[in-house]
C-alpha cells in the first residue's frame, strides 16, 4: 500500500506544480486552490508512504518521477519544448530510478 500512497503523492504534486504556472502568482482563485490543496494531498501520501519506505528512496523516486512528469506536462500544456540536453537529463534521471529500484538493497 505504501506505494500505492507514494503514487497519489507524485500524481498530485505534478498537479499542484503545473497549476503554479496558471495560477500566476496566486492571483487566480482556482488555479490557486489546486496548488494549495495538491501539495496538501501530496504531503499527506508522502507522509503515509514513508511508514513503509525508506526516506531517501521515496524522496528519489517522488523526485524522479515528479521531474518527469512535469517536464511533459509543461511540454503539453504550456508548449516548453524540451531540447537534447534536456531530454538525455531526464532519461538519466529515469535510468537512476531503476538502478535504485532493481538493484539497490535500499528498496523496501
């Protein structure tokens, strides 16, 4: 169940993060109150998450995914292309994940 919660967590904070840009310095109500309570939902799965998972994992794995995510989301949404450079980060930040994931004893 524990990564079920850290799933919620990362789908929400990508949430959270990409309606920052529309809610444009909090100055509109809706896209503000995604923000606010998107972190809120995040923060609480992480939170339950971490009952079972080891912190530094769950953080790596919360951040990786996250990156990602809202790197395409921004790509979808907002048009910010992701150039070479841009995209090579983010396969290695990918790469890394499953380095942790498949052979790191750290992994609950």
């Amino acid at each position: 169940m524990a990564w079920t919660w850290l799933t919620v967590a990362i789908i929400a904070e990508v949430v959270a993060t990409s309606a920052l840009k529309a809610a444009d310095g909090f100055t509109r109500p809706l896209p503000s109150l995604l923000v606010v309570v998107g972190y809120g939902i995040a923060f609480w799965g992480l939170s339950l998450a971490l009952r079972s998972i080891p912190i530094g994992v769950a953080y790596a794995v919360w951040s990786a995914v996250g990156i990602v995510l809202v790197s395409v989301t921004a790509w979808i949404f907002y048009r910010q292309v992701l150039d070479t450079p841009a995209l090579i980060g983010i396969g290695l930040i990918i790469a890394g994940v499953l380095v942790l994931q498949l052979w790191s004893k750290s992994v609950a």
